[in-house]
C-alpha cells in the first residue's frame, strides 16, 4: 500500500481566484490523458475554449467521442501511457505546459482484466509523471482520483476531509490504484517543487449523459441492495466536475480536494425518486450483483457502506461549489424516467 492518506499535500494557499502564473497564457498548452473515453473527452473539449489541447489515449474514441473533440478543435492521438518515450517526445515536442491526467479506470477492461486496468492506472501514471519530471516547461500536473480513496466500511467517520486516514485494508483493486497514483503523485512534487499539482478526489458521477456502472444500476426496474443497510450516498454532476477540471487548469490549486455534490441522499430515497423498486438481497449475494451490473468491488461496497465527503477545501479553495447531490439525482432521475 502507498503512503497514509494523512500525508496528501495540503493547499499553499486558500486564494479562491489565484490565475495562473504570469508568462503564460490562460491555459497553455495542455495534454489530457484517457480522451477515448467519455470523461477524458468531454474533458479535452471544455478545455480547449481556454488553451491548445492534445488529447491521448491508449484506446481510440467511438465515433460520437470523435465528434466532440473534433468539434472543439482537439488534436487526437493513439498513445499509450506505459511508454513513457513515447509521452517523453509527446510533452518536448508539443512544449506542454500542463497535463490533464484522466487516464484512470475504475473497472477491470473486459479484455486483459484487472492486470491491463492495473498496467494502465498504475505503471501508466508512473511512466507520465516520469516523463513530466524531465520536461522542462511543464509546469502543473492536474490528476484524476477518486473519493474511493478513503474506502467504505462499517468503520468509516461520518463525513471525510481530506486528511481522514484509511481505515480499513481495501478489498478492491482500484482503490489500491488511486492510493499508488496518489503516492506518485506525492514523489512527483517532492522531485519537481516548482510545478504545481493537483489531485481531485471525486465522488461517482452523474448526469444526464454520463454511462457508468451506477447510471445503470439504477435504471433497472429492479435494484437490488444488500439487506439491512441503507448507505449515505453522495454523487458530482459531470458537467460540475468539468468546471473544477477547468478551473484546475486556467488557475493554480495546488493540493488534494474532495470533489462532489454537497448533501447527501440515503440509497433506498435514491431508488424511490428513481421510481424503482429496491430488492434487498443477502450480502453474500452482492457479488452476483455486481458480476450482473458489471459493478467493481469497491463500487459495491459503496452501495453497501456508503460515502460521504466534505467539500469546505474545495469551495474556499476554488470558489465554486457544485450542485448538490440531491439536485445532481434528481436531474438524472428526469432522464431516466
């Protein structure tokens, strides 16, 4: 396991409107990582009204993903992220300023399983920011993570900050991922003081577009829960999770922030407001659900334990605050009905 959470790199600062640092220009030149992919895409495309953006993947966009990066003027490449040459010449040759790291997958990929998931967010995240400490005129490193960080168990606080340490060994493969790309990301500042990072810990996303394995399981009839628990809930619009990516970007908000919905939903008020009926199901029955849903380990015990995090760093810091998690469920909920 990679270093405590405890020791995540608190804010330099508590400006909310900090530009970034003058010489350069709004945005720069940026690279965003995992742009094949819906999040890394959109995230490319919101970018690009601010700054030159290349996007790369290891995987090539479907065809409406092209039309998004094509439509905002995004360069697109195949690349992929274990070869750090290959990122190496990337980041020199384009003369990146920041990089946009969203190449990190929550699920086992259906070809390669979790050993291709592990090769991709681990020796992938690794092999980047090697190539980002040798690049002389990158300057900011912004990260995507997870709020699964802090895992889910019957041991957890209440609401977490940004500080809360692990409390229990992780079961699941992806939070051993985040944890490692965090302590990547921790080396990475200690070897590159002069750049800034930022690692956005975000809470699972919803929206009326957004296709994850929690938007379909709730747009079953039928959802099943694990009986005798009715977990706290929390969740961040996807587009409101684009506004903190950009704002990373044209601003400096160096440190780690929690990033999702202010209040919280219980999942049986969920399921209701969806208009589904919940099934409960014994907990050992939970992996056959998963299996069915296509839900990871960690997703699951979400659905069982629940998680809730403070976001005061992020609204200081930034000077934005999302929408709330009930209202972020309630606008998916009109789409799913």
């Amino acid at each position: 396991m990679s270093e405590s959470l405890a020791a995540s790199v608190r804010p330099r600062t508590t400006s909310a409107t900090r530009p970034a640092a003058a010489g350069h220009p709004s945005g720069g030149t940026v690279l965003v990582t995992g742009a094949g992919r819906y999040l890394g895409a959109h995230t490319a495309a919101k970018l690009a009204a601010d700054a030159t953006v290349l996007a790369v993947d290891v995987v090539p966009p479907t065809p409406d993903l092209a039309k998004v990066l094509a439509g905002a003027g995004v360069d697109f490449s195949v690349v992929d992220p274990t070869q750090g040459p290959a990122l190496a010449q990337l980041l020199d040759r384009a003369r990146v300023e920041t990089v946009v790291h969203m190449a990190v997958a929550a699920m086992p990929f259906r070809d390669g399983g979790r050993d291709a998931m592990k090769e991709l967010n681990v020796i992938g995240t690794l092999q980047l920011l090697a190539a980002c400490q040798r690049a002389e005129s990158l300057r900011k490193v912004v990260v995507r993570s997870s709020s699964a960080a802090y895992g889910a168990s019957s041991r957890d606080p209440a609401i977490f900050t940004e500080d809360t340490e692990l409390r229990a060994v992780p079961r699941g493969g992806f939070v051993k991922d985040i944890l490692d790309i965090e302590g990547y990301v921790r080396g990475f500042r200690r070897r590159r003081p002069d750049a800034v990072a930022t690692v956005l810990r975000f809470s699972p996303f919803l929206g009326p577009t957004a296709d994850t394995a929690l938007t379909r399981y709730f747009d079953q009839a039928f959802v099943p829960t694990a009986a005798g628990f009715d977990p706290r809930v929390q969740f961040v619009h996807v587009d409101d999770a684009l506004e903190v990516l950009r704002r990373s970007v044209v601003e400096d908000h160096p440190g780690v922030f929690n990033v999702a919905g202010p209040g919280v939903l219980l999942l049986s008020q969920a399921i209701r407001r969806a208009g589904k009926t919940p099934v409960p199901v014994p907990g050992l029955a939970m992996g056959a659900v998963g299996r069915l849903f296509d839900i990871s380990i960690d997703q699951l015990e979400f659905l069982v334990h629940g998680r809730v995090v403070d976001v005061s760093r992020l609204v200081a810091e930034y000077g934005f605050s999302p929408r709330s998690t009930p209202d972020t469920f309630k606008e998916f909920v009109s789409v799913v009905r």
